[in-house]
C-alpha cells in the first residue's frame, strides 16, 4: 500500500483475515484488516486467526444463518474481547443471510444514500510531499483531508498542517487525526492554532483511557472533538457522552466488533447529538463494502468516510472493486455486501 | 546480557477434579512457558498464564504475540533494561499484558541468575520472609463446600475464598456453611467474579455480613466501576476489584472513582512484575491494601507472585495471597522441579516462602516440559 506513518510507527502493509461461512449453498465473506500487527489495538492477523479457527467457528457451526443476533450472544459469552475476529465472522455471516433473503446489507435498516463522501489520509511526515500530495488530491476532485500526526514535534506537525492549508485554500475540509499521539498539554497547546487554520475535526488527541482529558480538551475546543481508540463498545460511547468527551464518533466495523454493535453505538450516539464518521482499518473491497453498507444506513453521517482502502492498497480480492467517483465511493449494489471474492486473486496474498 | 533468543511453549496439565466457578469450568490449566536466551549463556524462564472465561488472550495468540512480535522487537537489546524494553514492547503491541509479563518474568529470572541473586532482592529486598495464603473453595452445594474448608484447615489455612455467583439465597448458605465449618477466628472472603447486578450485589453483601466476611471481590461487571463504587458505600464489607483490575491505568480508575478498599492485583494483567510494582506504588498513595491474586499458574507463574508478595509493602495489611499459594483447583502436576504443595504450607502454618534460589527460585523440570507441550497443538 501507500505507506503511512501513524503516531506509533510507519505502516505499509495491511494484514487481512479473510473470513468465508458456507451457509447451505450460499456463502458469505467477512473481513479483518490489521495494521501490521497488534499497533493498533490489541489484536493481530495471528490472533484474530487462531480465536476464529479454534473458537468462534465451533460456535457458529451449525447455526442457523438468520439466528445471527443470537450467534453474535453466544460469541460473546463464550469469547472476551477480540472484537476484530467476532466482526469479521459476523460480516460473513450477515453477507449470507442477505444473499439468501435477496437483499443488500444495508436494507437490514434501509438505505439513506447511494454514494458516501470521501476523505483522503495525507501521511509523509514531510511538509513538501504532504503539501504536494494534498493538492493533488484536490485538483483530482477530493473536498476532505485528513493529515495524521502525534509521532513528530507538536510544532512540526503544526507547520504540516498549516503548509497543506495553504496548498489547498479554505474551501477544503481538513481534519487532523492525532491516534493517541499526544499528552494533554501538548492537545491543549495546538488547539486553537487548528481553530485558526479552519480545521473541522480533531481525531483521538489523547490516550484512549483518558476521558477525563478528552473532556477537557472538548470544552476548550472550537474544534470538534472525534472519537476512534476511544469508542469500541457501547460502553465506551455512553462513558464519552456522560463525560462530554467528544462530539463526534469514528465509525470502524472491526473495533466495534461487528455491524450489529456499530449500530447499537450508533442509535445511542446519534440520540444523543453526536455526529458521525466512518473510519477504516485500509480494508480491501470485501470489508469497504460492508463498512459502506454501514454507512448507506446511517440516518446522518455528517463528516462522510475514509474507506479509501482500495485505492491506497496495491491489490484486491474482488472480481469487481468498490466504485469510486470523485471525492466519494459508491455504496455496493446487488445482495449482501455485493461484492465477490475472486478466489485467483485471494491465494495469491494467502501466506502461509 | 544480550537476549538472543526468545520461545513460547505451550503447555496443558489437567485438573483431577473440575474446578467451578462463575465464569464456567476449569478442566485443565494452559499456560505458555516463555524461556529467552542471552549471549552469557544464561536462560531465563516465564510464564504467560491465561483464565479461560475472563482472558481476551489465548494459548494460541500468546505463542504468536511472543514469537512474532515481541522476539524481534526485543532481541539483541539487554534483558537488564527491562523498563525500556517494556516500552518498546508497549509501543509495537497494543494490550497483550499476559504475553508480555511472560517475557517479563524471564528477564527478571535472567538478571537474577546473573547477579546471583533472588528476584525479590533487586525489587526492594524482602519486607516479609513468607507470605500468608488462603483457599479457594469453587462453587459447589454448600455442604460439600463447608467438607472442603474444614479439610484443607488441617493445613493450616486460616483464610478461605468463597466462590459464588448464584442465586443470593444459595450464596448466603454457601457463605454461611463455610462459616460455621472454620469457625469464628479463620478468615472467610467472599469472591463473585462478576455475578451479580449492582442490587443483587447490595442485597446480598448485606446478608453475608452476619458470617463477618473479610472482604467481597469484584461484585459486579468488570467496566461497572461506577456501579462498584456504589455497592462499596451501601454495605460495610471492605470490596476489592479483581477482573476490574485488568491494566494499570483501570487501577488508576477504581481509586480514583473510590470502587474499592483493596486492589487484588494479578501480576499478568498489568504486563508483569515492574508494572505491578507500580500499580501497588498508586495503591500505597491511596492507602490502598492488595492482594496477590493467582490464576491457574503453574509454578514458575507462582514463584513470580511469591517473590512480589516477599518484596511489596501493601502486600502486608493483613490479607492473605491466593497467587503465592499451591493452586487449589488440584492440578494434576508441574513443570519445576520443586512445587510448593499443601503439605509446605502445613509446615509452615499457613504460609508459603519464595525460596532463597537465584532468579525466580525454581528449577525447570525438562522432561515435564516435553511431556506437557506434546498436550497441546498449536
């Protein structure tokens, strides 16, 4: 892929678990990407493997497709955490229950738009190819970027942030992702410089655990406030809320455990004033189709998305890829994710 | 002391009789032992110890996390520079904590085998010679739980654990048998691992408080620190947290949020011994006693706790360590040499040492070693 550096590393590789239920003759297929091991969050290509191999398939085997709010139960009582490999297992398993009803994933709640606009992930460390790169993206039609920082100097970041505003002009929506990267009084530091420079959105300041912060951060910001490390449960997001932690939720299948939860925190949240956004963990067309299926359902989704994983990966394991327009991403038609796994293309990434 | 190596075995050793408890059934203990290699031609074992039912880790995910990941990002460094050497672990893999303290049991048993010294000498040296254990006794019908307390106080333990998690009636008796089984001078603590709601909680402490326990562990759900905090102020039972332990910064949060009067602290959970060191630093700041609690060790894993328990202050306020002691749930056999068995802790009247041996003070038995890891399949 294209790579990235993230506030814990520089990544240019994704891991996949590529997930496939046989469900009579119908199958399905699910989707965990991995940041080149467990930087992210806890879990990795290995584990997510070995608990769905050794675990939730025996639990899965032999149910009854339809019956998937119970598998999901029965998951969870049986296996702690490991939300990537459950989520992974789920979307196969709603891919094959959709086939077999005929209708697309996002009709489980209905469809609210055809189309998700899209966000594009500036990532150098370097302020000429981020500048560089940020007007590229532009003149190809993108409207959102997003600059990742937390692993250089505050003020480095900063002049990053600022070169790429000044590349792009002020029509551009831009957002500043931080993955934990940085303490409270660096936050505190640049918040109103990102005020200034007409930023939209800043991602996950601070160390997950730290609701506290994030709440300080929030009410001293004019900058809204998004959540990603932060919110995996549903737990999690009733915790934000109550502490006003953020204003806005990063939406991503994998850490949420599974589409059926994503929607829980998200009738919550949305109760409650918070707006949305649809991350990724850089998943190919298998796991973007089923994100974009979360996406379609959504009754509000004010910040659009980042599933730009196929166009940022150097490879696919779909017949045909997600669409994309320009400065957005088409939302899979056809029955469950509406995508096919071309089976050619999966063995050739399978590695042993 | 250069690490040059590092390996993860899987090991399995059955139970000889099931072991029950709220988060389900024990058959069998599987742990990972961790053995890294330095260029002084020394080897330093851990142990990476998992609970099925309350563990997000497995055997299968340790092996993977330690050989993949954790091996390259350490190896080469010195195994004296464990602060450091946790943090790279840190940064490069997320959670992970019982896989690391693993590795982070071999580094201490390392340095000491270098220095030839116990472990507990290079934490602090030792605040106590021994340290006093207690008895799990796993849900059963109160009677054959009060049989059990009364036998194993011929052994000379003067705190017994009692599981529950059921209804609140049979929990009662369950408390209530015990009671009257080990009578008025033997400790009897109460453990729910979770089991209850925040009411049933309150309801029920309140009737267990005529059978004066010690204490009651982990009430309700791991997350619910609120709802903990709120169960602590209605009864006058002391509450600890154990499953709600899980991290450093989640100890942080129950003192924080006054959940608790005492820390069980579980050494795999906060990634090992430098980390506990610090969690039970945040307690003695709180005034906070802990406890060593165990999990289904074997006895490298055990031998960890004990050289934590010799060494920490807090873990002297009185409370007995369930970590240190023999694993009550009747493993069938060990992977050392020597094991600490119910008979020790006899001699001892209730108590167990860390042995004097250099490291972590165990000889690996070899051969066990194979003979358990061919248990396994991963």
């Amino acid at each position: 892929m294209k790579p990235e550096n993230l506030s814990f590393g520089r990544v240019d590789r994704v891991q996949y678990v590529i997930v496939r239920v046989l469900a009579g003759d119908l199958d399905g297929w699910g989707e965990a990407a991995t940041l080149q091991g467990p930087t992210w969050s806890e879990e990795s290509q290995e584990s997510i493997h070995s608990v769905i191999e050794n675990y939730l398939s025996k639990i899965v085997e032999k149910q009854d497709t339809r019956d998937y709010y119970k598998i999901l139960r029965l998951m969870d009582q049986r296996v702690r955490g490991n939300s990537f490999a459950k989520a992974a297992l789920e979307m196969a398993l709603i891919d094959a229950y959709c086939k077999e009803l005929h209708i697309p994933v996002c009709a489980i709640w209905g469809s609210f738009r055809s189309s998700v606009p899209l966000s594009w992930t500036i990532a150098n460390n370097d302020e000429d190819l981020d500048a560089d790169e940020a007007s590229q993206m532009v003149k190809k039609g993108w409207k959102i970027l997003k600059v990742k920082v937390g692993s250089l100097p505050v003020e480095t970041d900063l002049k990053r942030i600022k070169r790429i505003r000044e590349a792009v002009g002020d029509e551009v929506s831009l957002r500043v992702d931080a993955n934990q990267g940085w303490r409270y009084d660096q936050a505190l530091s640049i918040i109103h410089e990102l005020n200034k420079l007409k930023v939209d959105l800043l991602e996950q300041p601070l160390p997950k655990q730290d609701l506290q912060g994030m709440s300080l951060i929030a009410s001293n910001s004019e900058v809204p406030i998004m959540a990603d490390e932060s919110v995996t449960e549903l737990r999690d997001a009733v915790g934000l809320i109550c502490c006003r932690g953020s204003s806005v939720f990063s939406y991503k299948l994998t850490k949420m455990g599974g589409l059926t939860k994503a929607r829980s925190i998200y009738e919550v949240a949305f109760a409650h004033g918070i707006s949305s956004y649809v991350g990724c963990m850089i998943e190919t067309s298998v796991g973007t189709a089923a994100y974009l299926h979360f996406a379609a359902s959504l009754p509000e989704l004010e910040y659009g998305c980042e599933l730009f994983g196929p166009l940022r990966l150097h490879g696919d394991v779909a017949k045909k890829p997600v669409a994309y327009g320009q400065g957005e991403v088409f939302v899979p038609k056809g029955e469950g994710l509406g995508v096919d796994v071309d089976q050619k293309k999966l063995s050739k990434f399978v590695d042993q | 002391m250069k690490i040059i190596s590092v390996r993860a075995i899987p090991l399995k050793i059955p139970v000889s009789k099931s072991y029950v408890w709220s988060h389900g059934k024990v058959d069998f203990f599987t742990n990972v032992l961790i053995q890294i290699e330095c260029d002084e031609r020394i080897t330093g074992y851990g142990e990476s110890d998992i609970i099925f039912g309350v563990s997000q880790e497995s055997p299968e995910t340790i092996v993977q996390i330690v050989e993949k990941y954790m091996a390259p990002a350490i190896i080469g460094r010195d195994a004296f520079d464990i602060e450091n050497i946790l943090e790279v672990m840190d940064e490069k893999i997320k959670g992970n904590y019982s896989a690391k303290s693993g590795v982070e049991f071999a580094l201490w048993d390392m340095k000491g085998k270098y220095l030839k010294q116990p472990v507990y000498n290079l934490l602090g040296g030792r605040y106590r010679d021994r340290v006093e254990v207690d008895y799990t006794i796993g849900i059963d019908t109160p009677q054959a739980m009060a049989q059990t307390a009364k036998r194993m106080l011929d052994y000379g333990y003067r705190t017994f654990v009692v599981k529950v998690g059921r209804d609140v009636e049979s929990d009662v008796e369950r408390v209530g048998r015990v009671r009257e089984a080990v009578g008025p001078s033997t400790k009897v603590r109460v453990d729910v691992n979770e089991g209850y709601t925040v009411e049933k909680a309150i309801k029920a402490i309140k009737r267990f408080e005529k059978y004066e326990p010690e204490l009651v562990e982990q009430p309700v759900a791991r997350w619910d620190i609120k709802g903990m905090a709120r169960v602590s102020r209605a009864v006058d039972t002391p509450i600890s947290a154990d499953e709600s332990n899980s991290s450093p910064q989640a100890a942080f949060q129950l003192i924080e949020n006054e959940a608790v009067d005492a820390l069980n602290i579980k050494l795999p959970y906060h990634g090992g011994l430098w980390n506990s060191m610090k969690v039970a630093s945040l307690a003695e700041s709180a005034g906070i006693p802990i406890i060593i609690g165990g999990m289904n060790h074997f006895e490298v894993g055990r031998q960890a706790n004990r050289h934590f328990a010799v060494s920490v202050r807090m873990a002297h306020s009185g409370y007995a360590h369930e970590g240190p002691g023999p694993a009550s749930q009747s493993l069938m056999d060990n992977i050392t040499k020597k094991v600490v068995t119910y008979d020790d802790v006899k001699s001892q009247g209730g108590y167990v040492l860390p042995g004097d041996g250099h490291g972590l003070s165990f000889e690996l038995d070899e051969e066990k070693v194979r003979k358990y890891s061919q248990e396994i399949r991963i």
